[in-house]
C-alpha cells in the first residue's frame, strides 16, 4: 500500500521549471547510492500572469510574478545594416538602462551602444528605443538623445498645455512617439510626443482620471476612442462601441482586445481584434488572458493556452495584407505544487496534489522502458475533495496504483464513513467502492480490479472494480488478517503454520503453499510468482515457480516488495534499501539516500514509491514539488497474464464497441487478430497498454470499414514486453458477435 499525507515543503525554489524536466545533475544521490535517470516536478494548472520588462524586434523578456527574468531571443531576427541614435526606426531593438543620471542604451541584435547623460535637475520620466523623455525643474519635458560624439542632445517638448500635469506616461507600438496622460482643470487628456522633433499633440480629451489608451504609428485609441496619428489638427476622435475588455495594443489597423472584467460560466477570455478602419472583429487567440502587450517594433505579445501545462507566449504581427498571424514564441513554466502522495505502476508516475488550485488531483507522468520521463504531465482524474484525515493519521489519504492505468484511494467523509474510490481511465469518472459503512480502515493491496480494504470492525473486504462498471462493489467479506491480491488470486493465512492459501477469485480453487514461515504471518504480500511473508522478526519470500525458500532481511520494515527485489527504508539514516532475492539469494545495498527532512512521518511509503508492474522507483528528492525516479537494476519476470475479462457481446458499434480487458504483469506493445471460424481475417487492432493493461477497442468493422458479420471469432493476442525482456505472450481464445 502506498501512503501520502500533506508533506512539509523541504525546499522552495525560486526558479520554476517545465511539467516535466530531466534534471542533469542527480538530486540528493549520495556516493554509495544509484543516480535518478530523471526527475519531474508537479505544477498547478493555474496559468501565471506574466509582464514583459523588456520587448524588441530580437526578442523579449518576461516574468512571472516576482521571479526573475527570462530572456527569448526570436530565431529568425536580422539584425538591421545600421543602428544608432542617428536613426531612430533601428531603436525597437534598443535595452535602456538606467543608473541615476545615466541611461545606457544597446541594441541587442547589433551590440551598437550609447549613453544618455541627464541633466543636473532634469528626472527621468520614461524611454523609448533611442530617446529618454525628462522633466526639469520648471516642469518642462525633454526629449535627450545620444549624439555622435558622446554628448546628449536635448529638445525642448513643445506644445504641451500651459499648466497641465503629467500623471501618466505610456509607451506603445512605436518608438517614434510617446504617450502622456495630463490632468488640467479638471480633465484629463491624453497625447502624443514625436521624439523626431519634440512637438506634443493632445488627441483625446475625458473626464476618466487615468484612461485606457494604446496606440502605434498609426492610430491612438484613448477612452474608446479612435483617431489617426497623422489627421488634421481639429479632427474628433471616432468613438467606439464599450466592452468591459482592456485596450490591449493596436496592430496595424486592428485593436487588440482583451482580458475582460467578466466572462460567462463555461468560457474563457479570448483576445480579439477590431478594425479601425472597418470595424469588423475578429478572434485572435482563444483562452487568452493575462499577459498581453504592444512590442515596440508595433506587434503585441500575449499569453494563450488552455492550461499551464501548455501556456505559452505568442507573438502578434501585421501580415502582407493587413490582417494579423500568431506565433509561438515561448512556453511559460507553470508553477510547482507539493506532491501530497505518489504511485508508481505499469511505467506510469501518479502524483497526488492541489494542481487545478482549490481541489486535488491525481496527476500523471509516463514512463519508458529505462524510468526516464517520456512526456508531459497529464490529468489522471478529475479534481478531488479532501478526506478528511482521521486524529493522528499521518497517511491520508491512502492509495494504490493497480497497474491498469487506474489509482484507488481511501476517502473518508466528514462523519468518518469511507469508501474506495477508484480513478484514472479518464479526467470525468469516479467510481465509488462503498465499504458498508465501516470507517478507520486501510487499503491492504491491490492490482487491476481488486482493492483490499481492512476496516477497524475486523472485517476485510474485496472491492471488485470490473471492465465497464459504474460503481465498485464488494464481492467478499471475511474476517480481518494478513492478505494481498495479485491478479485474480487472493493470498492469505493457511490453517497451519506457515501455510498461506491463494483463492481464485472466479473459480474458488484453493491453493495451499507450505513457505515455511516459523508463525501465522501477520504481512503477506504477492507480485508475479514471489510471495513474501513477515513474522515480524523473520521474514521470507517463496518463489511459486521454483518452490524456493528465500530468506530476507527482517531488522528494518515494513517493507514492499516488487518483482524480485524488497524495499525498506532506514528511517534513522534515510537509506532506501534494496533487496536483491531474484537469484534465490538476498543481497541488500543503498539504493538511494533519501532527504534528512522527514516529509512523512506516516509510514515507509509516504515518500517513496515501487512500480510492482515494472521496477522503478519513485522518491521525494526534497526540492518542493520535484520527485526522482531510480531503476532496480534487477531483471523483469517474462511477460504473463495475471487476469483477463473477456466477453461475447450481444451489440457492437462505434458508440459501444467491443472492449475486453487484459491484465499483465508488465507493460507491452500488442497485436489482437480476430479471425472468422474459417480462418479469415477480419480485423487486425493495435496499441500500447494502458498501464500494464491491455485495453483494445473493437467497433464491430472490418479493415475496409463495413460491417463484421454476427458468429463466433477467434481472437489472437500477441504481447512484446516494452522492457525487452523475456519473450513474447500469445494468448487466444473465442468469443461470440451478436
């Protein structure tokens, strides 16, 4: 059983990463101990809003919050033959940096730099690509700009209202003009300045204190209205239709719309366009909100995605023919959330924490065949209550990944009563295993359709979760003792001592095992043909293939056994050890050394975690939100079928096909053939399981689409072990079409 409960963050780091990212250096690998062959981190579904310190025609610099900034350089940028203070079109590529009196320009692309020297008694105000507007003592403005010979220019801003007071300044889609909002008498207007020659413009006069305003060479938009930089003097602004969305930018001729005070249930804020010319609108980005802006080369940037795990900064220019194109410029890292649980089965990291923000979720990351990550991290449920935790229970909640693509877990209500809830096949679905009413209980064990679960009444119960069911349902209740299950058997405590029986959970054949345990055990646990069993202070391991007797390490427990191998954990020293037994003889070494910060005092597998259908393992490595993944080193068992559900339909179609079940031990690629009774083939059906299940889907047609006549059909399963190792599973048998 793997344990969770609300984890201590042992560290935060100030810089986020990637759903998914292999880390090249190991995380708390110590000397003596296997180095992880990768490292995820989980992230919260919240998507960040971002703001751009710095945008050019190279590139642009983002930031999330109060981390630090990321720099994104544009691949197919040319820089241009000339830049310099003398031309003022090269300056959207310009960094202005300011030190005191001093501002220091460059321009990224070229490496061409200037300094702008400012005045004793002037205060900077704002830059724009070559020119820095200042403010001198007598409230006059500046336009300084770097000359050929080392000193500074300055030109006086002409036009400005007598008496008006700056209280605004904007750049935008330009680096030829700058926008001031003044305050006089009463009223605010907004204007241009032509850093060419100084001269000031009002454009929009309002009775808003700070109006919403973009603009580029072309066009000012100010308190929705619209005007041409370059119209007569005396021309009034074209008023425009309000939205409760903000001026964003304008591209060319088209206004960029976006992040709205009110968005209706089920939706998501888009970024759109209108035309200034025509008026017509148009989207530009769905699911776009948050970080949006002008460039100063007059595009725009903005933040578009569906969620963080695919959030990303694009870039908005001005086609040919004066439409608008995106381009994927960066994706956003999403921010790290503490993992609350983990679970490892069938090549697939299940990861437990409050991802979608207010709730929690079950969160997955795939496996290959080696332990690295193989891509990004997926929803695996659908967002979670949180159960409530019994009085020092430091394990909650319980769970187990049954290596069929599905996590159960132990949810308890707040009046105590728990159930086995079951999820993963998809982000919509739980299903519900109730367990009669019992409470204070544990998951035992678990794989594909069977849960165990001991409830605190004494009595046990087998919460049977088949192929196409709605609900759980308990198929066996029995009296309280040591158990696991492993495919369709049921593992227990035989009437003599040392004695364990396995029951088939669909035939009831008894089989008994003499291990040769000195007591009745009190833990018994199964993988593949290993059956392992504690008396607390001994413990063994039976190979039901060989009819070996394995002795294995029993000072430190509890601890987990997968395929050939144990693992315990030191909890004085932090050692995770392994033990090798797969050879008929038990070697322990360190497999890892796990953070001194004890993030769950619960139990041996609140930081860790065994892939039972596989090898791997899973652990905190003590940087918050990150786990690691380290392989055994110990061979696989070959490729075997430990239960299968597999039935004759009475209808079959696209919306309800034909969909058996396969259970393995170990994940596979696969080939299923159906063939009629006189040996022809009618449909040939492909894929990769699920977890370590096999899960096909057959609508009922043949290759060339029509229709496959009602009778009976053999069916060929041929499994490759994605591990390579071992030889191919065929399986076959028959079923009935209608």
């Amino acid at each position: 059983m793997s344990r969770s409960r609300r984890l201590v963050h042992a560290a935060v780091g100030g810089v986020v990463a990637l759903s998914c990212t292999v880390l090249t250096t190991p995380a708390q690998a110590a000397p003596d101990a296997e180095a992880p062959v990768g490292t995820v981190r989980l992230v919260t579904e919240k998507r960040v809003t971002v703001d751009y310190p710095w945008a050019g025609a190279s590139g642009f610099q983002y930031r999330q919050g109060t981390t630090s900034v990321t720099t994104v350089d544009y691949p197919d940028a040319v820089p241009p033959a000339h830049a310099g203070p003398d031309d003022l079109a090269s300056g959207t590529d310009v960094v202005n940096t300011r030190s005191g009196q001093t501002v220091t320009q460059k321009h990224r692309s070229t490496g061409v730099t200037a300094t702008v020297t400012i005045p004793s008694g002037h205060a900077y105000r704002a830059a724009a690509g070559w020119s820095v507007l200042t403010m001198d003592g007598t409230g006059a403005l500046h336009v300084l700009r770097a000359a050929a010979d080392g000193t500074t220019t300055d030109t006086l801003v002409t036009g400005f209202p007598t008496g008006a007071r700056p209280v605004l300044y904007r750049t935008g889609g330009s680096v030829g003009r700058l926008a001031i909002v003044s305050a006089l008498d009463g009223r605010t207007a907004v204007g241009l300045v032509d850093l060419t020659d100084g001269t000031y413009r009002t454009y929009v006069t309002s009775t808003e204190t700070t109006p919403q305003l973009a603009f580029n060479d072309r066009w000012l938009v100010a308190d929705w209205r619209a005007i041409r930089v370059d119209a007569e003097p005396g021309t009034e602004p074209t008023p425009l239709t309000r939205s409760d969305a903000q001026l964003e930018a304008v591209v060319g001729d088209q206004l960029l719309l976006g992040n709205p005070t009110f968005v209706l249930g089920g939706t998501e804020a888009a970024l759109t366009a209108r035309s200034l010319v025509t008026g017509a609108s148009s989207t530009v980005l769905t699911s776009s909100f948050g970080g949006i802006g002008p460039t100063p080369d007059g595009g725009a940037l903005a933040t578009a995605g569906p969620s963080s795990l695919d959030w990303d900064i694009h870039r908005i220019t001005l086609t040919d023919s004066g439409g608008l194109t995106t381009t994927k410029v960066a994706r956003v890292p999403a921010a790290s959330t503490g993992v609350q649980g983990l679970a490892v089965a069938g090549g697939e990291l299940f990861l437990y924490g409050a991802t979608p923000g207010g709730s929690l979720r079950y969160s997955g990351f795939q496996l290959d065949a080696t332990g690295r990550p193989a891509g990004p991290q997926t929803r695996r449920s659908p967002g979670l209550d949180a159960s409530t935790c019994l009085t020092g229970d430091a394990a909650c909640p319980q769970h187990e990944a049954l290596g069929d693509g599905r996590v159960a877990y132990l949810w308890t209500s707040d009046t105590g009563q728990e159930s086995v809830l079951s999820v993963g096949l998809d982000t919509s679905t739980i299903l519900n295993g109730p367990t009669d009413g019992d409470s204070g209980g544990r998951l035992a064990a678990g794989t594909g359709r069977y849960v165990l679960y001991n409830g605190a009444s004494g009595k046990q119960r087998l919460v049977d979760f088949p192929r196409a069911a709605t609900g759980g349902e308990t198929t066996l209740t029995r009296d309280r003792t040591a158990a696991a299950v492993w495919g369709q058997t049921l593992w227990a405590p035989g009437s003599t001592q040392g004695s364990v029986t396995g029951r088939n959970l669909k035939t009831g054949t008894i089989t008994t095992l003499a291990t040769g345990a000195p007591c009745t055990p009190t833990d018994i646990q199964a993988v593949n043909t290993w059956l392992y069993w504690s008396c607390g202070s001994s413990a063994g391991v039976y190979d039901r293939a060989t009819n070996r007797r394995i002795t294995v390490p029993a000072d430190i427990g509890p601890a987990r056994l997968a395929d050939g191998f144990l693992l315990r954990e030191n909890r004085t020293t932090h050692d995770l050890l392994l033990t090798d037994f797969h050879t008929g003889t038990a070697t322990t070494r360190t497999l890892v050394k796990l953070p001194a910060t004890d993030q769950n005092t619960g139990g041996s597998n609140g930081r860790w975690a065994v892939d039972r259908f596989g090898g791997h393992i899973a652990y905190l490595n003590g940087t918050y939100g990150e786990v690691s993944i380290v392989p055994s080193g110990v061979p696989t068992s070959p490729l075997a079928q430990t239960e299968a559900q597999v039935y004759s339909p009475s209808v079959i179609g696209r919306s309800f096909p034909w969909s058996p079940v396969w259970q393995l031990n170990k994940p596979s690629t696969w080939t299923l053939t159906l063939t009629t009774a006189s040996g022809t083939v009618v449909r040939t059906l492909t894929g990769t399981s699920t977890g370590a299940a096999v899960r096909p889907a057959w609508d009922g047609t043949t290759a060339t689409g029509a229709g496959a006549p009602s009778g009976g059909y053999t069916w060929r399963l041929s499994a490759h072990p994605r591990d390579g190792q071992g030889p191919d599973l065929t399986l076959s048998g028959t079923m009935t079409l209608g």
